[in-house]
C-alpha cells in the first residue's frame, strides 16, 4: 500500500505540494445511478415534472459542480479544466449519469468527475422528490482516468 500523499510525516493533514509536476493532458470518466420509480423515469422524460426540465437542470448542475469541486473539498487544487462532459441516459428505473472531464494541467480530474455526478444525481433528486419519495442515489464510481505520472486506470 502506498502513502498517503494528503499527510505529512507527522500524520497532519496537507494539501499535496503539486509546484514542481509536469502539465499533462488529464482526463476523468464517473459514473452514478439514480434509481426511482418508471413512471417518475416517464414524468422526467416527457418534461411533466413541477419543478421544470430536470435533465437539463441536472447537466448545468453538474457542470457547476466540476468547477467548484476545489471549493467543495477541502484538499482539492484549482483546477483548468478544458472540458466538461455530462451524459444523463434513461433506464426503466433510474437514469445513468456519466461525466466526462478534461483538463490540461499538473494533477488529475477524478475528484472533479465524481463530483459532476454527484451533483446531477442530487439535482435530480431535488426536483423529483416530491413526485418519488423512493429514489435512490448508488453507484458512483470512477471508470477511467488517464495522464499524470501515475499509471492510467480503467475500472474492470
């Protein structure tokens, strides 16, 4: 097992030091499910949900999200993101989630992914949780990332 690279020698908490790493072309694919009832899934689809377009709401959500991830934790760096992705596809039960994000700098987009997802799936949830007191937000994981020093990952 590797060290941690967010503690110091004496076990304190640290924002990594990233001053001296390379810029590399970065990239992040997350995933997430919201899970609900088909006839929410066919409220959602058809635009007859209260609140407005969900999914739309939803994308923008989780756009904003990726941008402010570094705000939203606490050991994160600021970010240049170059793009960002998010693909919202309807299942009988739920919707899949996928961000996509590209960056052109010194650490990697993961956190960044996780964070679009989770965001559109809460959005998701906000808006529709009048309409089904049954969802459920599962799943979210990291597929892929590639660039950086460390070895590319790819989830299976």
């Amino acid at each position: 097992m590797t060290e941690f690279s967010h503690l110091d020698k004496s076990g304190n908490v640290r924002m990594v030091d990233i001053s001296e790493k390379k810029v590399t072309k970065r990239t992040a694919i997350a995933t997430g499910f919201i899970e609900m009832q088909p006839a929410t899934v066919k409220k959602i689809v058809s635009d007859k949900v209260p609140k407005g377009n969900v999914l739309t709401t939803a994308k923008i959500a989780g756009v904003q999200a990726a941008k402010k991830t570094f705000e939203l934790v606490p050991l994160c760096h600021p970010l240049n993101l170059t793009w960002i992705n998010i693909q919202i596809e309807p299942k009988q039960n739920g919707f899949k989630i996928i961000s996509t994000i590209k960056a052109k700098d010194t650490t990697g987009v993961e956190m960044e992914a996780l964070t679009a997802v989770s965001a559109a799936a809460l959005t998701i949830y906000d808006m529709c949780k009048a309409v089904d007191k049954k969802m459920l937000i599962k799943e979210i994981y990291l597929i892929e990332k590639t660039g950086g020093q460390s070895s590319n990952f790819k989830t299976g």
